[in-house]
C-alpha cells in the first residue's frame, strides 16, 4: 500500500478548507492555490516514476482489504491524466490573477476551484464506482456555483441547465449502480470485473452497461450535448477553459475504465454503440463549429468533436486505437485549455465575440496571434504538433477493427475542425485593424505566460511523443488486460 495515492486528493481539499477562512487575503489565496497544484504535479510526478518501476499503486483506506473496504487505486492511466489536469489548472489559475475580477476572487473563486480539482482527481484515482459517483458530485457541485459566480444573467440561465441535466444524469448514475450492485453484490472495480465475468454479460447486465454508458455520455457531452455549449461559453475565461480542459474528460475517463475493466465481453453491442455516438457527435459537433460565427460558440462546438474522436479509438477496442485515446485525451486536456484562453483573450481586448467585427489584431498583438495559429494547428492535428500522433493511431485502430466508416467520419472532421478554427484565426487576426490598442478592453499583461506555457507544452508533446511513449504503452497495457489491475487490488490473478 502507499499513502502518497491519496494526496492528489488530500491536498486541494485541505488546502481549500483553509481558505475559505481567508476570504479577503486574496493574496495569500493565489499563494496557496498555485502551491496546491504544484504540490500535486510533483506527488503525481513521483508517484509515475514508482507506478513505471513497481506497478501499480493502491490503498485501502481503514485498513480494510479490497472488496470490503474504499480502494483509491492509481495506475499510469489515472497519473498520466492527474499531472495533466495539476499543469492545466496551474495556467488557468495564473490567468485568472489577471482576468477574474476581485468580486469573484472574495467570494471564494480559489477554493471553489481546488475543490473542483479534488473531485477532478478522486475520480481519477477512486477505486470502486459509488466512490466514482461521489466524486463526480464534489466536481459537479464546485462547478454549479463556479459557472454561476458572478450572476450575470447568461450565467445563470446556463447554470439552470447545466444543473438540472446533471442532476438527471446523477440519479441516473444512482439508479445504474443500484442495478449492478443488486446483479453482482459488489462495487469495487477489480471485483466487478471479476463478478461480470463470472456471470456472464447478458442481455440484463448488457443493458444495465447501456445505462452506465449513457450516464457517462450526458457528464462527457458524447452525443447528448446540448446543454455543453452555452454552459462552457457563459462563465468567466479561466473557469470556461478549465471546463473544457477536464469535466468531460472525467465523463470518457469514465467510459474507457467502465468499458475496459468491467463491460468488455460484448464490445460487439457496447463498443459498437460507443462508436456510433462518437460518430454522431463528431458529425454534429463540426456542423457546430463551422455554422456559427461567435468564438465562444465555435470553441465549445469543438470540445464536443474532441470528446466523440477519443471515444472513437475507445471503440476500436485495440491496442492502436487506445493508445490513440490516451495520446489523444493529453493533448485535447491542453490544448482546449489553450484554445479557451486564447479565445477568451481576444474577446477581453476587443469586448466583442463576433467575428464579424474583429480584424488585424495580430499587428497589435503578433504573440498572441501565432500562439493562437499555433493552437489552430494542434487542434486539427497537424504535425508535427501533438493532437497529430494521436489521430493517427485512432484512426489505424479504427481500420483495423473494421470500423472503416468511423475512421472516416474522424478524418473528415477533423478537416472540417481547421476550417472552423483557422476561420477564427482569418477574421480576428488577419486583414485591416479595426481597434486601435488606446481603445482595447484590457490588456494581454500577464496573460500571454500562461498562454505561452501551454503553447510550449502542446509543441513538446508534439515534437517529444517518444519520451511519454514507454508510459501510454505500459497505462494502454493495462487497459486492454483487466487482469494486471484486478491483481494489484485483490492481490489474485483470475487467469493464469
């Protein structure tokens, strides 16, 4: 057992706690929530080194053994995907110094965001699904008051929305849990896994799996998304960017360790029908992108292709297309959060999200206009940037699992996605400048570093895939053989 797996958990619930009794030391707040999430990257950061060398890593808290107990169990998968989010939210914190308003910042921007953090980060590492669900609702509860601070009146319409669906899925999510626990006795992950194999996935536990998946999709915004786009355009940037970045990426977290560990013996009916919302979704997703002419719009459309493409490798169902998912799920975690930043920078210097009326920033503002570029290419996964590698063996694991149509889909809109995104870059960026700088809403002061880290970072990801490739091969390992996961949990190896 080791007790460093809890403390991804432990330390931005702590560390919130503390300042929520320091609500005007403003200051200190920043302090602590940037030191929070530096802390955490480098217990993740440790605790991959140790994942790499001894396997993965678990603890039974109480000091009661898995099923009985509450397991948080940590594979690469789960610290892969933790030291992306404590980099994300570092550079969303940092441009929220600048850009989130004082008012916000006193009533209690800080903790509210690491205890969404927590949530992020329990769900990541929590080993039995009740536990998932609780996380989710620390996640989602953070989020409810995040996307309605401030009380503009597009945030709270929105707010009623994104509130009420999820609140459907998360009696949906009870009821499904009910179901399984009632079929199998059990809820913990490797235990699941052992009890669905015993039994056998017929027709009733197929059908329970549809539910779960469902669940998971509203949370993911895979095919059920229309509530996605105005709740992730309505809040202020830097909680918009850190939407994007990680609440539907816990939703496909979901999906691939459900559908991997405990739904796999009938990927014929399950992962067939993940790959048929992953396919309307990206086909409605890039009809979203390209139709309308509002930045905030065009983004959130694009969150919604880059949830349907990662599930798309999830349902191959093969080694490729997961190790596509995963490379693909990294860098869609940073460069939404670049994209997000970038696109709300332009909107606080102009006070406009109109295309239409934006032209020729990039005279004024050449650093942000080539980081945005930069991000154009990343996105539509261009090499050699790093959504490239991962669209690549997404769309290989596709072929070969005979999903020829949906590698396809994949390939079209991913085209239709640079057209959306360069359409962006084209009218705010190129042409005549229309706003002279005297005359600009706010400044890019402080807001082009963590832009500037972001790009940097989605750059290297690109053009150093090989040095994390031993890590996605040895997490996608996993993956794809329930039994190394079951073992490590319940210390039994089910195969020989």
């Amino acid at each position: 057992m080791n007790n460093l797996v809890i403390l991804p958990i432990i330390i931005p619930v702590v560390i919130g706690m503390i300042m929520v009794i320091m609500r005007k030391q403003i200051k200190i707040q920043r302090f602590l929530s940037l030191f929070s999430m530096l802390a955490v990257g480098s217990v993740t950061l440790y605790l991959i080194f140790q994942i790499k060398s001894e396997g993965i890593q678990t603890l039974q808290l109480g000091g009661w053994e898995a099923p009985y107990g509450v397991s948080m169990v940590i594979d690469l998968f789960a610290a892969l995907l933790i030291m992306v989010t404590s980099i994300v939210a570092f550079c969303c914190l940092l441009y929220a110094f600048h850009t989130i308003g004082e008012e916000r910042e006193k009533f209690y921007f800080y903790p509210l965001f690491l205890f969404l953090i927590a949530g992020v980060n329990g769900s990541f590492i929590t080993g039995d699904i009740f536990n998932l669900f609780v996380c989710f609702e620390v996640m989602l509860v953070a989020s409810y008051v995040l996307i309605s601070l401030g009380g503009t009146k597009i945030q709270l319409r929105e707010s009623i929305k994104y509130i009420l669906i999820n609140i459907l899925s998360s009696f949906l999510f009870l009821v499904a849990i009910a179901f399984l626990y009632a079929m199998t006795g059990t809820l913990n992950f490797a235990h699941l896994s052992l009890r669905v194999a015993e039994v056998g996935q017929g027709g009733l536990m197929t059908t329970v799996a549809i539910l779960f998946l469902i669940v998971f999709s509203l949370k993911a915004g895979l095919f059920l998304f229309f509530w996605l786009p105005g709740a992730y355009s309505a809040p202020p940037t830097a909680i918009s960017a850190i939407f994007a970045a990680l609440l539907t990426k816990v939703g496909i977290y979901a999906i691939i360790r459900v559908f991997t560990l405990v739904f796999y013996h009938e990927p014929e009916v399950t992962h067939w029908f993940i790959g048929l919302l992953a396919a309307i979704t990206m086909g409605l997703g890039a009809i979203g992108a390209v139709a309308y002419w509002d930045i905030k719009r065009i983004l959130t459309y694009n969150v919604i292709v880059g949830v349907g493409f990662i599930l798309a490798g999830v349902a191959s169902f093969t080694t490729v297309g997961m190790m596509g998912a995963l490379y693909y799920l990294i860098h869609d975690m940073i460069v939404k959060a670049l994209i997000f930043l970038l696109g709300g920078t332009i909107i606080y210097l102009t006070g406009t999200s109109n295309l239409k009326d934006l032209s020729g920033l990039i005279r004024l503002h050449p650093q942000l206009g080539w980081m945005f570029f930069v991000a154009a290419l990343s996105l539509s996964g261009i090499p050699p940037l790093s959504g490239f590698l991962g669209k690549i063996f997404i769309t290989e694991g596709t072929f070969e699992s005979g999903y020829f149509w949906l590698g396809a889909i994949g390939l079209i809109t991913s085209l239709l996605v640079l057209y959306s995104i360069m359409k962006v870059f084209m009218n705010a960026f190129w042409g005549y400048t229309v706003i002279r700088e005297e005359d600009e809403y706010g400044t890019t002061k402080g807001l082009l570093l963590p832009i500037g880290l972001l790009t940097t970072l989605t750059i290297a990801l690109g053009l150093g895939a090989e040095a994390i490739h031993d890590y996605v091969d040895l997490a996608v390992e996993v993956l794809m053989n329930p039994n190394l996961y079951i073992e490590a949990v319940l210390g039994v190896n089910p195969k020989p």
